[in-house]
C-alpha cells in the first residue's frame, strides 16, 4: 500500500504526521475566498493522486480529507462502502452547526448534503446513505443524532464492526481511541475502545483484500506524545 501525507488541519500545516517510508506529500496551494473555496484545490490534489495509486493508505490531520478520498476512487469508478470510524459524528451542515467547525462535516458532505463547493469542484458525487456505516461514534450532537434518526446510514460499536459487500472505504479518525490512550486530542472523547480494539476491527476489514483506501486522521495537537503513543497502531494498519 502506498501511502500519502495530507499535513493539514483544515487549512493550518500540521507538522506532527508520522512519517512513513516513501510517503508522498500532497502540498496545499490555498486559494483566496471563504474557506471552502480556499481549500478547494487541496482536496482536488488529494482526488489526483488517489485516483492514480492502487490502495492508497492517506495520512491526515483531519476528516475533510475524505473528501478527496472518495472523489479519486470514484474517478477509478471504484462507488465504495464507507466505514467512518469516529467517535464523533462529523454529519452537521453550516446550518445545523453551533461552532462552524469544518472538521464536523465531511460525512454529510459526502452524503450530499451541506456546502457543495468542494464537492463540485472536484466532481465528487454523494455515496448513498444505506452504503455509510458510522462506527464507533458515542459524542454526537443532538442535530446529529436527530438525523441519523431518520436515515438509512446504519452504525455500529467498533467491536462489532461488519464487513459490507464490495469495494470499502475504510476511514479511521485515531480520536476514536478511549482519549486516556491517545494524548492531546483536539476533541477527545472517554469511554472509547482500546488501541488493541480498533487494531483487531479494522484488521477484519483489511483482512478481505477489498479496501480500496485507508484513511487515518491523525487529530491531535502538536507536541502531547499522541504520534508517539499511535504509531504502533498506524504501522500495523499501514503496512
């Protein structure tokens, strides 16, 4: 698997990325204008290069990366399964969001939902929602959870993560990890599985040879010991 360094949280360089042998780094060329149309030509860097790499393992400081993920496979006309592993939700829109915080969107960006300039810049087309799987999200605010109510998005413990049929995305944002194991999360959450759990869950998932991208989220403040404390985690899933 190959892998690729997204250094960024949202449009802010994120210096503190584990680095692994032969990464490529996709480097951010920020563009005047609100925020969407500034990080606009990152996400479309991000498609580029996935759509040309077999099996990517992406890198991240942040969960709008997918974007592009998903956007490069469709190019390869790969229309995958998305397992989001998070502890959060990431399912607001402008609209339902108290704090405007970009990180908390991307999963109904995918969706279709929310703001489309991304979306349409990179020619990204909403996955349907009976093929997302939300696993391991247990901080969901209440516009979230109300919405998940209604939809056919399914979810799951990381415990009892299934394997769909098909081509997988599989996405794993690291704060979905018990924060007493992962220090200086930017939004940590408690009463999360252990490193070892999500290890074994995602094995399952990588073990069938039908992910097409793995994304890890490395969400965390500089300087706290988290990469430090991960990095056997994302060495195993990354190899």
């Amino acid at each position: 698997m190959s892998t690729l360094l997204v250094p960024y949280h949202l449009d802010e360089a994120m210096p503190e990325l584990p680095e692994r042998e032969a990464g490529r780094v996709v480097e951010a060329r920020w563009q005047p204008g609100e925020f969407w149309q500034r990080v606009a030509p990152l996400h479309q860097a991000v498609a580029e290069v996935v759509a040309g790499t077999e099996k990517p393992v992406v890198l991240a400081g942040d969960c709008t990366v997918a974007l592009g993920v998903v956007a490069g496979l469709q190019r390869m006309g790969v229309q995958p399964t998305v397992l989001w592993v998070d502890a959060h939700g990431d399912l607001h829109t402008p609209e339902s969001s108290t704090s405007g915080y970009a990180g908390g969107m991307p999963l109904r960006m995918l969706l279709g939902d929310g703001d489309s300039t991304v979306a349409d810049k990179i020619g990204l087309r909403p996955v349907p929602a009976d093929r997302v799987v939300l696993v391991g999200a247990r901080d969901l605010d209440p516009p979230e959870a109300e919405y998940l109510a209604t939809s056919p998005v399914t979810t799951s413990r990381v415990e009892d993560i299934g394997v769909p049929e098909g081509p997988i995305y599989l996405h794993i944002d690291l704060d979905v990890i018990d924060a007493t194991q992962v220090p200086g999360l930017r939004y940590p959450a408690g009463q999360g599985p252990t490193q070892q759990a999500v290890r074994e869950a995602a094995s399952r998932v990588l073990d069938t040879g039908r992910v097409q991208a793995l994304t890890l989220v490395c969400s965390w403040r500089p300087g706290e010991g988290a990469a430090d404390a991960v990095r056997p985690l994302i060495d195993a899933l990354a190899s």
